[in-house]
C-alpha cells in the first residue's frame, strides 16, 4: 500500500508542481499586488490598502468597461449558439464524407494564427476594405458602413473565432440524444418545430452550457481581436488590464482589474450552472 500511495505521488508530483508554479503562485502575488497603494511619483508603494478595488467599482469609468464587455460576451455568445446550433445539427445528419469536409471546414480556422485572423477581418471590415469596396461598386449603399472601430467589429472577429468551440461542444450533445425519441414524437403527430424545442434543444443542454460558457470565457478576456477590430478607444476589460500595465505602469490597478474580471466571471459560471441544473431536472438523455 505504501509503494501504491508513492507511485502515485510521484505521477502527481510534475503536475502538482506545474500548478503551483504557474498558476497558484503569480495568482497570489497579483492578489498582494491588487492589494499595494500607488502612487505616480513613487510607483508601487508598500502600504495595504483596498483603494484600487474601490476604485474599479466605483468610478463610472470603469464600471462602463464592465457593462461594456458582459455586453460583448453576451452577443458573441448568443451568436454563436444560433448560427452554431444549426451547423452542429447539419454535422450530424448528413453523409460521412460530408460530415468529414464540414468538420475539417469547422476546425480549420483553428490553425491559423489569431493575429492574422484579425488582420483578415480589418481588410474585409474598414472604411475602404473588401465588403465596403462590394457594396459601394454594387450601388447598394451610398457612404462606407462603420464596421470597425466600434462593437460591430469586434463581435464579428469574435464570433469567427470561437464559433468552431460552440459547434465542437455542441456535436457531441447532438450525438447522444437517441434518435428514435424524435422519431417517436413525430409519430405522434407533434410538428418539427415543437420536436426541435421540446426534445432537441433540452436534450442538447450540457452542449449548449458548456458551449455557452466556454465562449462566454474567452470573449470578455478576449485582448487582441478587440485591441485590433476596435482600436484603441474601444476599451474592455482585457484591454484596459493591459493599458493599466503597459501603458500607465499601474500594476495594482491592473492587477485588481483583472481579479475583478475572473470574479465576475466565476460568479456568471457557477450562476449559469446553478440555472441549467434546475431547468434540467428530470432531463436525460
């Protein structure tokens, strides 16, 4: 027994370490950092204070950061559950070699590089780009739309981006809900439309959680797409984190700024869970 318990300790041994050193501890500095005074004459001083976290919730300037960026997670979220939902189904009903060639459609995107991602989006989206070029030669719009710079932009970059997470969590989900259930309700007489959202989309609720909270994530910490697509003035929280840092070389004001992101988004998580877990009751597949 005492050989068993150190084989196993010396399997966990590298992860354990792993976690501590790049994970457990630059927490807990950031978390005593968060808890410095500042001071632009004299930088980090040595004082213990909670100036900055009252700072960051109680200035309207950044309380619009927040809004701004649970806004932005939210629409990339919506909009990859409805245009991926449909796209997982697709996946799944049609012929193997179909299925195949989707699949590889889906995740190719992952293989480029986000940077030049969003490069490919500022050609197609600024004033003079490809899709403002089309529409002006065409007639159908007489001045370029504003589809940078702004958060139209940056939820069109974002939703390019994770959309093949949405699909990938939500294939899965499809792929268990037995088949002859929706057959059955159809037997019955009920319409697909109540089919789709009586059976299906319940049934498919781990995927659309999990999917959903996924994408959720990695939206409001999202840092390059939105620096890219929405410049400079277009302030989120990642970006405004990495301002204070960089550019203000506030390091306890960055650092409390990026503790009340991963709050904010703990709290989102264990509340969505909370919700799916009672809409869900009595719900197997």
């Amino acid at each position: 027994m005492t050989r068993r318990r150190s084989a196993g300790a010396g399997l966990i041994g590298p992860a354990t370490v792993l976690i501590l050193a790049g994970f457990l501890a630059p927490t807990v500095i950031m978390a005593m950092l968060s808890l410095r005074d500042y001071s632009g004459m004299q930088g980090i001083g040595t004082d213990w204070t909670l100036s900055n976290y009252i700072g960051v919730l109680g200035d309207w300037f950044y309380l619009e950061i927040i809004l701004r960026t649970l806004a932005l997670g939210l629409g990339v979220t919506l909009l990859c559950l409805v245009i991926g939902f449909p796209l997982a189904l697709f996946i799944l009903r049609v012929g193997p070699m179909v299925q195949t060639l989707a699949i590889l459609l889906v995740i190719f995107p992952l293989l480029c590089n986000i940077v030049v991602r969003s490069f490919g989006w500022m050609v197609l989206l600024s004033p003079r780009g490809v899709i403002n070029e089309t529409l002006l030669t065409a007639g159908l719009i007489a001045q370029p739309l504003d589809l940078m710079f702004n958060l139209t932009g940056v939820i069109i970059g974002l939703v390019q981006i994770y959309l093949p997470f949405m699909v990938l969590l939500l294939v899965p989900a499809l792929q268990n809900i037995p088949t002859d259930v929706e057959a059955a309700a159809l037997t019955l007489r009920s319409s697909r439309m109540r089919v789709f959202f009586t059976i299906t989309v319940p049934l498919a609720s781990p995927g659309i959680i999990t999917g959903s909270i996924l994408v959720f994530v990695l939206s409001i910490s999202a840092l390059v797409t939105p620096r890219m697509l929405g410049g400079p003035t277009y302030r989120v929280m990642a970006t405004q984190i990495y301002d204070e840092f960089m550019t203000n070389l506030n390091w306890p004001a960055g650092a409390a700024l990026a503790f009340v992101l991963t709050f904010i988004a703990l709290a989102l998580i264990w509340s969505a869970n909370r919700v799916a877990a009672y809409l869900t009751r009595g719900i197997t597949a």
